[in-house]
C-alpha cells in the first residue's frame, strides 16, 4: 500500500491564518514593551480618576458587554461588543501599518510616519500620523482646518462643555522646531 504525503503550501484562502498567526508572535515579542514606564503621562498619574480607571480597568469591559447583553440578547452582544471591538483592532493596525506606508510627511519626526486622508477618514481623524507623532501630546490629530479629525471634534465639543480641561495642543514654537524648513536652524 502506497501512502502519499499531502504537502500544503499557503494557498491566497490561508491569508487570514498567516495575520493571525503572525499577531500572534507579534504579540508575544513585544510584550515586554507594554510594560514600559511612561513618561509623558505624568499628570494623569496624580489624578484619582484615571488612578481608578488604572486598577479597574478589566472590570469596565465586562460590564458593559453584560449591559449589552441584557438590554439586547446575543444579537447586540455580538454587533456592539464583538463587530466594534473587532473593527477597532483592525483600524488601529490599518493605521500602524498604511500611515508608515502611504501618505505624506508634514513634520520631521526622523521615521517613517505619514499623513493619509483616506485612513483619516476611517479612523475619525487618527489617519493624521505624522502629526500624532511629531506632536504625541496633542489632542488633535488633525492640525490643519482640511484634515477632518473626528475625535478632536469630540474633545473639543467636551471642553466646551466643560467636561474636558487642560486640553494639550501644539503651540508655534513646536510647530516650528519639528517643521523641515527649521531641522538646520536648531542643530
């Protein structure tokens, strides 16, 4: 009796096995870096809310998809917890990924950081990368009056009604100093 061996090789079906598996040793190599001290936080470490947000934060998921689960069964467990948390991951990878591809550099970070519209669009305003990384601090991501940042609507809309203080934003002076015509200037 003969007994072939059947080899696979990755067929374009086995896409999502190789992201997943790929997530997956991403996931375990870089674990050591979530645990990393940060510094630019400092003012949110003495603040009792975010203390609090800090210690319980495992609990909140869970009691929201309990929420949803009563107020709606299974049908808006899976659409509001499961499809959004899904469409959340995946837009954060799209913007980790596409905007350090595709787009344009508006800021001298020294990386491969991007601005793009169309990520912009998706992500409500977090497309605007170079930006977030030329200037972590800010709230708004979307710097100039064109670049549509949904989020920074928000926390404006918050501040305004006074649920949101001590917004950060670039001033001039930081402006300046991370723009290309001024990189020789401050050298």
């Amino acid at each position: 009796m003969l007994i072939r061996r059947k080899t696979h090789t990755l067929q374009p079906s086995d896409f999502g096995l190789v992201i997943w598996v790929g997530s997956l040793i991403a996931a375990t190599f870089l674990k050591r870096y979530r645990y990393q001290e940060r510094k630019n936080v400092e003012d949110l470490k003495n603040q009792l809310f975010y203390r609090f947000i800090k210690r319980s934060y495992l609990l909140h998921p869970f009691a929201f998809a309990t929420l949803v689960y009563v107020l709606g069964g299974f049908t808006y467990l899976v659409w509001v917890v499961g499809v959004a948390t899904t469409w959340g991951y995946h837009s954060t990878f799209l913007v980790n990924s596409a905007c350090h591809i595709w787009g344009n550099q508006a800021w001298n970070t020294g990386d491969l950081s991007k601005n793009n519209w169309w990520v912009a669009l998706i992500t409500f305003g977090e497309g605007w990368h170079n930006n977030h990384h030329a200037f972590e601090y800010s709230a708004r991501h979307g710097l100039e009056w064109w670049q549509i940042d949904f989020c920074w609507y928000m926390i404006r809309f918050l501040e305004i009604v006074g649920l949101a203080t001590h917004v950060k934003l670039p001033t001039e002076d930081h402006k300046l100093k991370k723009s290309f015509a001024s990189v020789n200037k401050f050298k």
